[in-house]
C-alpha cells in the first residue's frame, strides 16, 4: 500500500518520508564502494606510517652520545 504524499502533511513524520526513495543497491554499492577505499586506505598508510616510526628509532639512536 503505497502512501499518497498530497494526503499526509508534509510536517508530520510520516509525510516527510513519503517523497524520498533511495534504492537499496544505491545504498549497498555505496557502502561497498567506501569499504574497498577504506581497505586500500590503510594498506597504504600502515606501512608509511611503519616506516616513519622505524626511520625516526634508527635516527634517534644514531644521533645519542652514548660511551661505552
């Protein structure tokens, strides 16, 4: 039963919703779309992020004045 948007008032919360459709497939290859960005996001990033953290302990161990 389909609701008619001329019959509910566009302040109530019903008739607020009556007009906007999003179809499901919109919604799931949207959501598909942000994991694979999300995913290829942070195999780029962790291993940078590695990297700075390695390059900054072999840094601050070669800069130490250490005597033995």
């Amino acid at each position: 039963m389909a609701i008619d948007p001329e019959v509910i008032p566009s302040s109530s919360n019903k008739g607020s919703r009556a007009g906007r459709h999003v179809p499901r497939w919109a919604i799931y290859s949207s959501a598909g779309i942000g994991v694979f960005l999300l995913v290829g996001l942070i195999k780029t990033l962790l291993p940078l992020i590695g990297m700075a953290f390695l390059l900054a302990f072999i840094w601050a161990q070669s800069t130490s004045n250490r005597r033995y």
